[in-house]
C-alpha cells in the first residue's frame, strides 16, 4: 500500500521544550496504535495542526513570537514543508482552522485572527485580513487583554467563531471568500473570569459546548446558525466536588452521534466524561479518568470516533484510549513517547 494511502495521523509539538516538530504517525486502525513515521521541526513550535479535506497538506501554526503558519506535504513518510512559513500579523497562534479556502488562525499573544489564502498548489499567500479583538478580563495575569485561544467554522460553514481567553467572550465573525475579509458580526459574553479556551458544537449543529480555562467548567450554549448568534445557558463542572488540585481544562471533542462530551484538564490530569441530553442542551459529569501522562494540552477523537487520544505536554507522550459504547468511559490501551506533545490530528 502506497504512504498516501495508509491511515496517518499528525503530532504537533514544542520545539523549544525538545518537541520534534510535526510527527507523522501511521494508525493502525484495528488496534489504535501509533507508529512514528518521521519527523520536521522546519517551524518552530507547530502547536495545532489541520489537515486538508483531501488528505495531502497539513496546516500548522508556530506558536511563537514572530508569528507564523506553515503548509507541508503529507504525501510521504516525511512531512516536507510546501512553501516557507508565512507571517500572521499576529503573535503566538494557537490554533487554526480551514474556511472558505482560506487558513485562519487565533493568535492568543495579540488577542487578533488573521486569514491566509490558500493558494492551488496548498501553498499559503500573505495574510489577507488581521481582525483585532478587544476587551480585557478580571484575571489580574490571564486577562489584562484579547487572548484569542482558538478559531473554527461553525456547522453550517457560514461563520467563523473563535474563543477569546482574555476577553471572556465568543466572537463571529463572516469571511469572505474572495478577499478573505473578516468581519465582527456578533460577541457573546460569558461569565466574568471563566476564562473560555476552546468549543465543540454538537453533530446536529444547535449546541456548543465553551471550555473554559480558569474555571474546571463548560458553559452550554444555544447555536443559531441562521442569526450568528451564540446563547450560553448554564455551566457544567468537568472534575468532581470536592477536588482540591488545580485544574486548567484544554479541550473539548463531542461524540459523533452526540451521547457524550469529553474534556482534558491539565493539572488533575484526567479526562472529564459528560453525558448529553438528546436535545444535546443538558449535561452531566459521569465520572473522570487519568490521562495517563501528566499536563493533557489536547484531546482528539479518531475518525471513527471509538478512540480518544490525549497529548500529554509535560509527560511527553500520546495516549490513547478504547471509547466503551455505552457509557462513553474511555480506558487507557497504549501510548508512544512524543516529547512536548501539543496537539494529535488525523487525516
């Protein structure tokens, strides 16, 4: 079988804490494990990554001062950088996000959202558009400005939505396609000093579901695709009563028939299993369990949504774990040491 064809996945890491850059991994999808590949670190700190919807380049932003983004060739064992790195216009991208043929990013150190068009050949042009937020928050360190911690379409495709650390808000914002303009279309506020870091929507697009960083909670929202506008309805803890260790949640995935919602927490180290309503607008902690490292920046399902994989930043390793059908409780079946893992992508 040729490499393009063999079921791959993507490990981003902190080159300047001894990560390798971009990891390819092969996945071998009866058992789930991980097979290292080949590695670049040919942009430093590629902390998020996303891959094209056809599988052949991958996308990654280096989490850094100067700002930049990078496409690579994924057609071989090793990831071959397709162009050089491009500037944001913004400092230290955390995340990104493929819209209307354009690559958008969240910088957390400038609070901003930049779009790069997509060039035929994958290739990345200039930055079309910088959209700078603004705001601040009651966090005397975390929120004296914007922290835009990360950007993603919504279900129907029509807007982009990023979660501001800093600015304890959800903005929209429309793109357009042609000149990869971005523009403000709404704000939602939530709660003073949450902290909000990154979102999941449920697979029927009404509901998303806001992790929020300084507190050990997810807010739920209502999504009305058809306005733009994000509605929060109540807040869900995602470690149990009476846990004294301090969590810092990282990410949030949701199942993909819509039982069940998963968050990694840094600090307590576990994985927070919720169960949702049918109507996806309730939830409920069930239980938490360990990571299996220590510090989980990321939490990714696997394409077929039976697995979990956490990258564990601190303990240097990908985990992953076997998803039981009925009470979506993940259990821990491997891992691979993967030094400063941020983040684990699938193609």
């Amino acid at each position: 079988m040729g490499a393009d064809r063999v079921a791959r996945g993507f490990i981003g890491s902190f080159t300047a804490a001894g990560g390798r850059g971009v990891t390819a991994v092969a996945v071998d999808e009866v058992t789930g494990a991980l097979t290292p590949l080949g590695s670049t670190d040919a942009l430093a700190n590629p902390s998020f990554l996303v891959p094209s919807v056809d599988g052949a380049v991958l996308y990654a932003v280096g989490e850094s001062a100067d700002g930049m983004a990078a496409a690579f060739d994924i057609r071989e064992d090793v990831p071959r950088l397709l162009g050089e790195p491009v500037p944001v216009g913004g400092a230290g991208p955390t995340h990104l996000a493929l819209v209307a043929g354009h690559l958008v990013t969240a910088n957390y150190g400038s609070g901003s959202v930049s779009a790069l068009p997509v060039r035929p050949d994958g290739s990345l042009g200039p930055a079309a558009s910088v959209l700078a937020h603004h705001g601040s928050g009651p966090h005397p360190d975390r929120q004296q400005g914007p922290h835009a911690h990360q950007v993603l379409a919504d279900p129907s495709g029509r807007w982009v939505v990023s979660v501001d650390l800093g600015t304890d808000s959800v903005r929209v914002c429309s793109l357009d396609s042609g000149t990869g303009t971005l523009r403000l279309h709404s704000e939602t506020a939530l709660r003073a000093g949450s902290g909000p870091r990154h979102l999941a929507f449920h697979p029927v697009g009404r509901h998303a579901y806001v992790l929020n960083e300084l507190v050990p909670t997810v807010a739920v929202c209502r999504w009305d695709a058809e306005r733009g506008i994000l509605e929060p309805l109540h807040e869900v803890p995602v470690v149990e009563d009476g846990v004294s260790t301090t969590t810092y949640p990282s990410e949030v995935v949701v199942a993909l028939d819509g039982r069940y919602a998963w968050a990694a927490n840094r600090g307590h180290d576990s994985i927070a299993v919720l169960a949702l309503d049918a109507t996806g607008e309730q939830a409920r902690l069930v239980t938490t369990v360990d990571c299996g490292g220590h510090w989980p920046r990321d939490l990714t399902l696997d394409p077929s949504g039976r697995r979990l994989y956490a990258a564990n930043e601190r303990s240097g390793d990908v985990t992953w774990f076997d998803i039981d059908p009925a009470t979506g409780i993940p259990a821990l079946t491997g891992s691979i040491e993967a030094p400063a893992a941020s983040c684990v992508v699938f193609r």
